[in-house]
C-alpha cells in the first residue's frame, strides 16, 4: 500500500475525487499501521519499530 501511495500522480492532485480518495486510503493505510503495532491489549510496545518505515509517505 506504500508503494502505491508513493507513485507519481502529479497530473491527478488538482482532481478532488481524486484527493479524497488519496486521503482515505492513506487515513486506512495509517489505522493498519497502527493496528498492527498493537497487542491483543492496544497497547502499542517498543518491539514493533520495524513498521515506523511504512508510517512516513512521500508524496511526489
């Protein structure tokens, strides 16, 4: 899912249907991320840094 929100769509961000959904896959990209972080008590422990590298996108 990173990687498609990391693909070029320089020619699509003055679309607003576009940017909506941009923004609710990388809303539902964020809450996985976060989900997968946590434990069977919501807690989030420090043994899960692994997915810190998918947290940060860089849009282009």
């Amino acid at each position: 899912m990173k990687d498609v929100l990391e693909e070029d769509y320089s020619d699509l961000w003055h679309e607003s249907e576009f940017c909506l959904a941009f923004l609710a896959l990388q809303d539902e990209q964020q809450r996985f991320l976060r989900l997968s972080k946590s434990n069977s008590d919501g807690e989030n422990p420090r043994r899960f840094h692994w997915a810190n590298r998918y947290a940060k996108i860089h849009i282009k």
